[in-house]
C-alpha cells in the first residue's frame, strides 16, 4: 500500500504474496515516497530476486524449470534470430572468461 494514497486502490497485490528477501525489499521500498530512488530501484531488485526464489523453490521441490522456454528463446530465435545469437555469444564469451579466471592455476616463482 502507497504512502501517499489514503485508500487501497481497487486492483491491487497478486495471488500470492512475496516471501522471503524479496518481501523485506518490498517492504523497505514501500516506506518510501514514489518519486525517490529509495522506492523504485528496490522495487526492481525485488522482482529480480524473486525470479530466482522462484527458481531455488522449484528445485527445492524436484522440478528443473525449462529457463530457455520461460524467457522467450524459441520465439526470440524465431522473430529476431540476429540478436539472439549476441546474446548467446556474449554469455558464452562471459562464461569462458569466469571459467578461465576462477581455474587458473596460480605461478609460484
């Protein structure tokens, strides 16, 4: 509930209430006015890290999420095949890049 409205407005909230780290976030953005940093960029943390609840729950129940199928890739391989491919390219370089950085093995001299 806003702050700066009186009254609830007529839709509002989702089925399931948020839980865990991306409620306290939601939570601590609420206690702010709507025109500041402090409300909205919680906000979108918020959302960010409840993806990933949802996705930590699932395994937790024994479900493995088709990620790939959630996001889009098939119709966004479809209609913008260019653009899928960098994407594709630059998380594999970024992912090659980690690897070699976190399994290079120290020189001693």
């Amino acid at each position: 509930m806003s702050n700066e409205h009186p009254a609830i407005s007529r839709v509002f909230g989702i089925s399931i209430p948020p839980s865990g780290l991306s409620r306290l976030i939601r939570r601590y953005a609420f206690k702010h006015s709507e025109d500041s940093y402090h409300h909205w960029i919680p906000l979108i943390l918020a959302v960010r890290i409840n993806v990933v609840e949802g996705v930590l729950e699932d395994l937790g129940r024994g479900h493995l999420p088709n990620i790939a199928a959630e996001r889009g890739c098939k119709v966004e391989w479809k209609h913008n095949p260019k653009g899928m491919a960098i994407k594709v390219a630059t998380i594999a370089a970024i992912g090659k890049v980690l690897f070699l950085s976190l399994n290079r093995k120290k020189i001693k001299f």
